[in-house]
C-alpha cells in the first residue's frame, strides 16, 4: 500500500520513504515522477507482472500489445458486464449477451465515420481470407460481404447495396467483380446460373409452388402462363415459333406436328378432328365450309348400308 506518494525511483538497494509495501525492480518502477499531485500514479516502464484482481478506475491505455494468454479468457463490457468476447480454444471468439431478457439481441455494427457518402463509396466490408502458405492469390481475400452506397446519402436517405464477392484467381475485396448483388428495393441479381434442387418450386408468398423444375428440367406451372399481347414462345434457333396475338389467335411459324392418330377439338368435341398415321382424316360431325356465299355440307350419318358410308353434297351456286 502507497501512503504517499512523492518522487521515487525504486530498486535493490534504494531507499523508500513514505512508501509502505512498495516493492521495485531493476529501477524499473517509477510513481508520481516528482510532482506533488502526478497525473500517472503509476508508470511501468518495463514488464510488471500482476498476479491478483487490478482494478482501474479510469481509461486503460496500452502503447503496444495486449495480450490475454489464458484459453477461455473473457473480455468484458458494461456495468453489468453483460457483453462478453470470450475465448475458444483454437477456435475462434464468442460475442454473448448475457441479458436473459426478452428483445435482447446480441449486436455487432460495424460504422463507418465518412461524413459524406455517394455512390460506389464502400460504407463497411467483412473480408474473409486465407493464409496459405503458396501466397499471392492462395493468401489474399477469399470472400466478402461489401454495404455499398447506391446514392448520395442525406438525412432521408441512405441507399445501399449489399454485394457478394468470392475469389477465383483475385481478390474478393470490395472493388472484385460482384457475383451476387441485393440491391437497396430488393432485387436480387446473380452472375451465372440459379440452380434449385431437383423438384424445387419458385413461388410467391402466396403461392410459394407456382413453379415446379422437375430433375430432368421439365417445368410444371400451378396454374396459367401469360405473355404480353403478340409475345411469342420458341426455341433458340426459333424465338419467334408460336406468336399469340391480343385477341388470342396463334400463329404459328412452320408446321404444326401431332402424334399419329392425334386430335383436334375443341372443349366439347376434344376429338373432333383425328389424324391417322397415313394422314387420312376423320371427323366426329358436319364439315361446314364458308366463304364467299359457298356452303358445302358433308352428311355422314349415323346408320351405314353393308358397311358403306353415304354422303350428301349440298353446295350453293356462287351468287352475281
């Protein structure tokens, strides 16, 4: 315990005055530097080795390193001590609040201080690398996660993006090309492809398996597909094959192909035109032809005579 405390430079051999249970090495400690009231009470100019509880009761500043040299050492925050950085041996550290109240998240903002931001300016970044032993690219920046400002930043406004970078033989630093990026409304935009798992859906909230991608890419739709007036649907050597009008009418670019023995009909007569393979073709009902005053019935009734078929031609005469 320090009494009083004047001038002293301690070590064997010094005298101590009005200093009781003081102890000094190598003249290596040093109190109060000669003033009568000494800003520092304490100044160690080389190591000093503590080996109870120290507290301090103003700000602790360290000119080199801090060292923490106990696994499962805890650095703690507050009055109650309830933020924590603690130790796990090899590896890592934990951030815990110990609030065991309700709404007492845990919270790690990371804040930049630029008192002006524009577009492109990097707000903050998490970098995660490497230190392989190769170098170069093997030990730089592997992956990161950039907030990017949008725009110019105001009092009501501070537009940002939050950009995805991974390396391939570069830096995923904040300046690498984006591979994934979530845009300040919302929008998600991928470098290369989106793969979901085989039989996945894409939906909306309310109907989350409006799409069905099956493993072998055949794509289901819950419910109907519409395109915009006169939009076409096609393959890639023909985009343009089925054109559909906003009237409904399709139109089709080259021929159209069904299976042997395939139909055509409409929703009460789904089968009322049948193609046979030798393209012979067969109608369930009356062929009616119009046009320019031109009316042709083809009867084929009901009751067959030795198994003939009996037509009856009725056409109008061309009116002048």
């Amino acid at each position: 315990m320090v009494s009083r405390v004047g001038k002293f430079v301690g070590g064997f051999g010094a005298d101590v005055t009005n200093v009781a249970n003081a102890h000094a090495t190598e003249n290596r400690v040093a109190f109060g530097h000669g003033d009568t009231n000494p800003v520092a009470n304490i100044h160690v100019v080389g190591n000093a080795f503590i080996s109870t509880d120290t507290v301090i009761g103003g700000d602790l500043k360290v000119g080199d390193d801090l060292s923490l040299t106990s696994d499962d050492a805890v650095l703690s925050f507050g009055a109650a001590s309830e933020i924590s950085l603690t130790h796990v041996e090899d590896t890592g550290l934990i951030l815990k609040n110990a609030d065991a109240r309700n709404d007492k998240p845990v919270v790690l903002q990371l804040k930049s201080s630029e008192a002006i931001l524009v577009a492109d300016d990097v707000i903050t970044s998490i970098e995660l690398a490497a230190g392989d032993s190769d170098g170069t690219d093997a030990a730089t920046v592997a992956a990161g996660i950039h907030a990017i400002a949008e725009g110019t930043f105001a009092a009501d406004a501070n537009p940002t993006k939050l950009v995805f970078t991974t390396g391939v033989s570069e830096s995923a630093a904040a300046s690498a090309t984006a591979k994934m990026t979530l845009s300040s409304a919302g929008l998600l935009t991928i470098a290369d492809d989106f793969m979901i798992k085989d039989g996945g859906t894409i939906g909306v909230a309310s109907t989350n398996d409006a799409l069905t991608i099956a493993s072998d890419g055949i794509v289901t739709f819950k419910d109907d597909i519409k395109i915009k007036d006169g939009g076409t649907i096609g393959v890639a050597s023909a985009a343009d094959a089925m054109t559909v009008s906003s009237a409904g009418i399709v139109t089709f670019k080259d021929d159209i192909l069904i299976k042997d023995g395939g139909t055509v009909g409409v929703a009460s007569k789904t089968d009322a035109v049948t193609l046979a393979s030798d393209g012979k073709v067969t109608l369930v009902d009356d062929l009616a032809v119009t046009g320019n005053a031109i009316q042709l019935w083809v009867w084929l009734p009901q009751a067959t005579h030795s198994q003939e078929v009996i037509l009856l031609v009725l056409v109008t005469p061309l009116m002048s």
